[in-house]
C-alpha cells in the first residue's frame, strides 16, 4: 500500500474514557497543517460506543466500547483524500447504558428541541440545517447521538445528521416527504441510560 501524503496528528493510539484530543491533518512532505473534516465509527456503529467529534476535538465515550477501539477518519478539504487508523479507548468509565432510549421524559418537552436556522416552510433537498438542543435553561445537553426517520424507519435515503447535529436533506424527495430527527441525550443525573426526544417534522421541498 501506497503510504497517504498526509497524516493525522498527534497518533495517540490510546485514549482514555471521557477525554478529549484535538486532532490535525500535516501534508507529509510540507509538514503544514490540512482542513480537514474529523469523524469517528467503531465496528458496529453501535450509538454511544464511538465518541463524538466537534471541529477537529474528539472526545472518547464514556465508557468502554465494546469492541475496545474506535477508528479516527480525517478528510482533506482540499482533495477529499481520506486517513485514518484506529484508537484504543481504556480507562473505568461509567457503566455502559443499558437501558432503552424512550421518547420524551420528565426533564425535556418536546418544544425545546429546536432547528438553527429555523425550518419554516419545509428545508430544500440538500440543503443543512444546524440542530440545537438545549435544557430550557440555555445549558447544552450531552447528546448521545442523533438520529433520521422516515416512516418510522431508519433508512439511507431520509438524509443524514452528524455527530455534531447538522442535518442535511437527501438529495431525491422522500415520499411522502417528511422526516423526523430524534436526538437521545443522556439523563441529566450523569446516570447511565438515554432519553429519546422527538424533533419538529420536516417537510421537504425539491
């Protein structure tokens, strides 16, 4: 195999549960730092087990995967180029979640999930619009992971929603054309377990 001309820094192949790390992209032979997008999946892509990436920030999950390692993904900008390796996640972290995601809860109504900018009139296909999810306070949750359906099903063509909450719309209309973001976070007590919330329906438009 051909060796890529960049290179992900710093190669930390261990990371402690919970931490985060501030990732770049380096061109081999200049040594100057890439734009780049960061992503990050484990084996089974299981919700929870991965860890999130802001910008160019990962932070581990909170626990141990099951798989013991997550594979860190960085894109060029520039080229569309794509590096990766993986990271092994270590250390005592709460224990695994082990309870279902449901629908509403005690701490959250279903208005304080929200679209940035707001979707009004329905969001044209391809078009991103930002997720925000807040306490009613202003305090940003710990969102373990978003999620798109349609008809009730989790499917590739209803569009796609990072880890960082940016939903973007499938570029061929849905029929019918509406889908739904849920957004599960983790109880407000830091306990193991999630809360699902059920965002406003979008109406997609050609």
């Amino acid at each position: 195999m051909v060796p890529s001309k960049y290179e992900i820094r710093p190669q930390s192949f261990v990371i402690d549960v919970n931490s985060s790390v501030e990732f770049e992209l380096y061109d081999r032979e200049s040594g100057n730092p890439v734009p780049a997008i960061f992503k990050v999946s484990s084996p089974h892509n299981v919700p929870g087990d991965r860890g999130i990436f802001i910008e160019s920030v990962y932070t581990a999950p909170r626990w141990v995967p099951s798989e013991h390692f997550v594979t860190i993904k960085a894109i060029s900008r520039e080229d569309d180029v794509e590096v990766e390796y993986s990271v092994e996640i270590t250390g005592n972290g709460v224990p695994r979640a082990h309870e279902e995601a449901r629908a509403g809860g005690p701490y959250m109504p279903l208005k304080q999930v929200s679209f940035d900018p707001p979707v009004e009139g329905g969001l044209k296909l391809g078009a991103s619009t930002q997720i925000v999810t807040d306490d009613g306070w202003g305090a940003p949750l710990i969102v373990a992971y978003y999620q798109v359906q349609h008809q009730n099903e989790v499917i590739d063509y209803a569009g796609t929603i990072s880890e960082n909450g940016i939903y973007t719309a499938p570029l061929i209309l849905p029929d019918p054309p509406h889908v739904r973001i849920n957004v599960y976070y983790y109880r407000e007590s830091g306990e193991p377990g999630s809360i699902g919330l059920i965002g406003p329906p979008i109406d997609l438009i050609p």
